[in-house]
C-alpha cells in the first residue's frame, strides 16, 4: 500500500488512482480489521483512506463526483466500522450450500 499509493510522487494527481487506494484502505481497514489489527495501525490506514478519498475529490472533474468522494473522505470512518461490521456478521452466520436434491425417478 505505502510503496504504491504513498511513495509515489505522481499519484496525488490521479483521481482515480486516489480513489482506488481509497477503496483499498476501505477494504483492508474495515472488511478486514480484525486481521489487519494483530499486525498494523487500523487508525493510520483509516486516515490514509479518508486522505485519498479527499484528494481524489480535489482532483476529480465531475462536480458529482467530487461531492461523492469527498463525503465518503469526511465519513471514512463510519464506513470503515460499517464493513468491519459486515464482516463480522458474514463470518458469525455462515452459509450452507444444500447440494441439489437427485432427480426422482420415473
């Protein structure tokens, strides 16, 4: 994440290399925080997340879109506790596949 999105010096004016980090801190910081938390700082890459999204709302040239993006970087949080959430319930009930009944005989 740091050496892609982060070290690069040309990536703060690609709205939609922004965006995609953004989305990606989302995913790793929320969907999967409680692998993230045993190894890194959730709080860092929750800022970081919310950074992109703001800078790709600075960058972004639909006035739509910016508006979507920059809401998104100023509620990163409540979404990032919103995917850990998820997670947790997706993985608290898990889902049989019942195998498809054999055909009855004629």
């Amino acid at each position: 994440m740091f050496d892609l999105f982060v070290s690069d010096t040309t990536l703060p004016h690609d709205s939609l290399m922004m965006e995609t980090a953004g989305a990606q801190c989302l995913l790793l910081a929320g969907f999967f925080e409680d692998q993230m938390r045993r190894r890194h700082n959730i709080r860092w890459y929750a800022e970081l997340g919310a950074s992109f999204f703001s800078r790709a709302a600075l960058q972004e040239r639909s006035l739509h879109k910016a508006r979507l993006l920059h809401a998104i970087a100023r509620r990163f949080e409540l979404w990032r506790q919103r995917h850990a959430q998820l997670s947790g319930e997706l993985r608290d009930q898990p889902y049989l596949l019942t195998p498809p009944r054999p055909p009855a005989p004629m």
